[in-house]
C-alpha cells in the first residue's frame, strides 16, 4: 500500500508520454462510483425517493471525489 500510496502522491500521473492530472484521475474514480450508486438505487427503486435525481447526482460525485482524494492523497 505504501509503494501505491508513494505513486499516486505526485501531481501529475505518468502514463506511457503523456502526464495526466491527479485531479482528473480522482474526479474519474468519483464519477464511476456515483454512476454506480444512482444505478443501484434507480435498480432497486429507491431513486423515486429523490426529489431532484441529476442534482443529487451531482452532489454524490463531488462527495465521493472527495473522499476519495482524501483518502489516496491526505
């Protein structure tokens, strides 16, 4: 976890010439892992429970981005 953890601690991540941004990479992760809550809840029907379904999107993207940027780069 240590070597993964050192890696992921630069700005940029390298990949083959071309430096891709820690921030770009992070908000990535972050969509993907709302996309997939939102397509439980809609599966599951808990999404009618929601009052306005792209905004709390969006607000479970920026909550989730950050936790997982705290927790790979405190």
């Amino acid at each position: 976890m240590e070597l993964l953890a050192l890696d992921l601690n630069l700005s940029e991540m390298r990949l083959g010439e071309v430096l891709i941004p820690w921030v770009a990479v992070v908000g990535t992760f972050g969509f993907l892992a709302g996309w997939l809550v939102i397509a439980i809840m809609e599966r599951t029907g808990l999404s009618r429970y929601v009052w306005h379904l792209p905004l709390f999107f969006l607000a479970l993207v920026v909550l989730l981005t950050s936790l997982i940027g705290m927790v790979f780069k405190p």
